[in-house]
C-alpha cells in the first residue's frame, strides 16, 4: 500500500475518522490505567517547526516517547530548511531516516511538496490554510462529552483562518451543520465554501450564528504570521467575542471550544475559558491521544 499522509481531514474517510476519534479515547483509557503501549518502539518522528507551539510540540513528543519512540525538533534556524535546501531534496533525505515527519510551516504547499517527495507519512502540524490535528482532539472532544456530533450544529466565531477550514473539512466527514460568523472581508476561502455549501451558513451576526448551536468555537483574531494586522483585526473583529452572554443563545447542552493559545479580553471574554460550558483544557490534552491513535493509524500496519 502506498504511504499515507494527514495533510488534511480529507486525508481520512468518514469512517476512518470516526474509528481514530473513538480509539483516541481508548488510548487515553490505557495511559489513565498507567498500561504500558509501546507499538512504535525504535520509531523516529521528525518534527520541523517554522512556527512557534506549546501543544503540538509537547504533544507529539511525549506521544512518541509513550508509544516507545522518539522526536527530534528541528528548526530552519538550525537545519539546511533555513538556508534554502530545496523541499523536495529535504523531503528525501529526512524520511529516508525517520519514520515519519511532522510540520508546522505556512505554506499549505509545502507540506504537499514535502509529502509528494517523502516515503515515509507526513503530517499538517498546522499551514495557513489548515490545522487538521487540531480538529481531531475537537472532534474526541465533542464524541466524548456529547456523543456523535453527526446532525449537530457547530458555530464558528471569528477569522475564517485555517482552523475555520479545519471545521468545514470536519463537518463534511462527520456531516454537521457549520454556521459562520465573520466580519466582511474575513470569510473562509471561497472554494472551499462553494464545495461545501448545502452544509454551511454564513452570517454577519454571532448571535444568529450560536442560535441552535451545540458546540460553539473560535480563535485568535490574528494568526501567526499575523501579527502586524493586530490592531487592525481588534477594530474589525469588535463585536465577535465570544462570552458567557453569548453562549446564552445556543442550546442549553452547548459545549465551548478554544485551540488555544487564547487572548481573554479578545476572542474570547475574561471568563469565557472557566464556564462550565467550555471544554478548552479537555481539548487540549485531548490533541495527545487523537495524535497518538493518527500516529498509530499511519504507522502500525
Ligand atoms: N492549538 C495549538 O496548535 O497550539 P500550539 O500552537 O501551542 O501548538
Ligand atoms: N489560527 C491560529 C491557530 C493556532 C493554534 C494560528 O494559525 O496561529
């Protein structure tokens, strides 16, 4: 079989994805009960990391390390990437060393040129355009508090960034309904809309989009490689934070997410992480197993 590779959620059937949520949560049983698994033993990842990250990194490493393998960070600061060593001869050499490589860059095309030339799997750590593993802990998230999300409601708030992408990929393989708010200007990529658009609804008002919501989510209002448009985006983003206030306006079960790292008193409230509602911190452990059950799907024939 050839060489498969999590670039984005489409990466993965329906079914696949629905399978690799519920044994994240098998995983997270087995380290609760402090079994020992190790099936990548002598494995190696290599990790490439253009942006910063606290979760993903600590994730992935302390995933391969409890499955029985190892990590190693690499940064253009410090390798050939830095310097201009074309992708598809980096490609080469690094997967003809490890066993599987992880990036977090900016250009959604260079982790398909890095994944075209790589033999061994290759996973979107997060690209401008998606965040993919971030929506697997989401989706474990949501299946564990609430149960399947299929026929759901999900709303977002905010930037139609990558994450944004993410949850329009996730509600076309889980098949829930997406509700947008944006401001003008901010709206998700167009294609990606259109191909999707008996599912999605797009609206200026966040109370109209969280009305009937069972999970409600957003993001940071500048992403990294953003942060120039800071003010800016505060003034055009006024309006779409999400509060206790706002939460109001979804179902009565509605759950919060957050991919974090989070600004309170932007995005989101100065309150809005300690509701009862939501479920950031769950989230965020959460990207441990849902990578570790991806690295097991990739991995373990
Ligand atoms: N949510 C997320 O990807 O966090 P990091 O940027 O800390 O990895
Ligand atoms: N949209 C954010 C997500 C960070 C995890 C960014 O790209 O910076």
């Amino acid at each position: 079989m050839s060489t498969r590779h999590f670039l984005t959620l489409r990466d993965l059937s329906s079914e696949e994805l629905r399978t690799l949520v519920k044994r994240a949560s098998e995983l997270k049983a087995i380290r609760n009960r402090g079994e020992v698994y190790e099936p990548l033993k002598n494995k190696v990842m290599a990790m490439i990391f253009e942006k910063s990250s606290t979760r993903t990194r600590v994730s992935f490493e302390a995933g391969m390390a409890q499955f029985g393998g190892h990590a190693m960070f690499l940064s253009p600061r410090d390798t050939q990437l830095g310097r201009g060593e074309p992708i598809s001869d980096s490609a080469k050499v690094i997967s003809s060393m490890v066993d599987v490589v992880m990036i977090r860059t900016f250009s959604h095309q260079l982790v398909e040129e890095f994944a075209a030339n790589s033999t061994v799997p290759v996973i979107n750590a997060l690209t401008d355009e998606y965040h993919p593993c971030q929506l697997l802990a989401d989706m474990q998230t949501y299946f564990e508090h609430r149960g399947d999300i299929q026929g759901k409601t999900v709303t977002w708030i905010g930037d139609g960034n990558n994450m944004c992408h993410s949850y329009i990929n996730a509600a076309r393989q889980l098949d829930f309904k997406l509700n947008i708010a944006c401001p003008e200007g901010f709206d998700p990529d167009e294609k990606l809309v259109a191909e999707n658009q008996e599912r999605i609804f797009i609206t200026r008002s966040p109370v109209e989009a969280v009305t009937g919501s069972d999970l409600v989510v957003t993001d940071v209002w500048a992403s990294m490689g953003q942060e120039e448009e800071q003010k800016e985006r505060e003034a055009k983003f006024d309006g779409f934070q999400v509060s206790p206030a706002l939460m109001d306006n979804a179902n009565k079960d509605a759950l919060f997410m957050h991919c974090l790292p989070a600004h309170r008193g932007e995005e989101v409230s100065m309150d809005m992480l300690e509701d009862p509602r939501s479920v950031v911190f769950d989230e965020a452990e959460n990207r441990l197993h849902a990578q570790k059950a991806l690295l097991e799907f990739l991995m373990v024939k």
